[in-house]
C-alpha cells in the first residue's frame, strides 16, 4: 500500500469477492489514492451506513450479496451514499438487465464503470463529476429535465411497462413495473397510453444511461 500522507486520499473498495477488491486496489493504488478494503460481512443498509469507513470516496461493484458480503446491492449503497453527499462510483460490468435493474436508481448513480476501465485517473475524473453533481453542476447529459412521459406498452410475462418521453427519443424505455410507485403501477398496467410527469436527463442520448424519477400523475 502506498504510505499515508496529507496528499493521499483513501477510498473504500467493495466486492464480495476478495481477489477482485485486492485487483480494484490495485488498479487506483497511487501517489493520489490509497485503497481501503472492506471486508465482509457488510451487513445491512442501515448498520453499514452508520460505519466510519475512513475514506473520502468510494468504488463499489453492483452485486454484492454472494456469500453474505452484504444485505444490499451496490446501485442502492452509492444511491444512498449519493443522498448523504458522500462520492462514490459504480464499478461493474453489466448488461441490459443489469441496467434495467438499476435504472430506477441511476437518477443518484451518477458513474458506472466497468472494472477494466478504472484507473488512477479515471477514479479522480468520475469523483471531480459526483462531487460537483452534488454541488448541483450538472453535465449536460446528466441534468434533470421535467419530462413528459407516455406509457406505451406493459409486458405481463416479465413484468416490465414501457414507456417514451417527449423531446428525448422515439426510442421505448424499458422499466421494471416492481420500480414504479404502487398506484402508478396500478394505473399503467392497465390503461394504455397513459401520460404523466417525471424528472429524467433528457440530455443523454444513450438510453442505458437514462433515468427516470419524482414521479407527477393522477390517480
């Protein structure tokens, strides 16, 4: 490990698996940053967020509960790390149902990462974005727009509705009915073409990064 200094910032890295927390250390190790392990079990949400960590920000993989490393996924720790203004990435490979997953959380998510593209360098440049997202600067891909939202379709055999936003894309959004606020749900699994209001980076054109959330609509 790098010696501790006034320079050095520490940050915390989890996964469930040890030898890939040691390869996530590695891969930031610097004159810059010092990795922190965590070391499972994590526990709970609530009994990890109560944790002095010792770090100035944060790497996490997205899925974290095999072997009871942790009570919770990564999206939902940097989601509520994020609401705490505490700067944290996403460190994962994923796929399409991995974004669906999250989507619902991406709006407090603002870096996801694969784990072959961490560096040193990329670390500090995704931190520099979250601290003055937090700070409310926002890139332009990432800023929230009220969007107008049309419900399109509703898929029963996997549980997903889709949905497409005025001024963003022709394109449909995929989004898990479990994700949607209960009456929401209940309105848009029945009633095609539904119209409400939500708060999405309309300034993305990629739709994996798109995000959706404050839900406006009438029961």
């Amino acid at each position: 490990m790098a010696a501790s200094s006034d320079s050095v910032s520490r940050i915390a890295i989890l996964d469930d698996d040890q030898n890939v927390r040691e390869g996530l250390a590695y891969a930031i190790e610097s004159d810059e940053w010092e990795p922190v392990d965590q070391p499972g079990p994590l526990g709970t949400m609530e009994d990890f967020l109560a944790r002095n960590i010792g770090a100035v920000g944060a790497v996490s993989d997205h899925k974290l509960a095999p072997a009871g490393y942790a009570q919770f996924t990564g999206a939902q720790l940097v989601a509520a790390w994020y609401k705490r203004m505490f700067p944290a990435l996403l460190c994962t490979t994923y796929n399409k149902s991995a974004v669906d997953e999250f989507r619902s959380l991406r709006r407090w998510i603002p870096v996801v990462m694969p784990p072959d593209g961490l560096t040193p360098d990329t670390l500090g440049v995704g931190l520099e974005l979250v601290r003055k997202e937090l700070q409310g600067n926002f890139v332009a891909e990432r800023r929230p727009w009220r969007a107008v939202v049309r419900f399109t379709d509703y898929a029963p055999e996997n549980r997903t509705v889709y949905a497409k936003l005025a001024g963003w894309s022709s394109e449909a959004v995929a989004l898990r009915e479990v994700d949607l606020p209960a009456a929401l749900r209940k309105i848009v699994t029945s009633k095609p073409d539904f119209l409400c209001h939500a708060e999405a980076n309309l300034g993305t054109v990629s739709g994996d990064e798109l995000y959706l959330s404050s839900w406006e609509f009438e029961e």
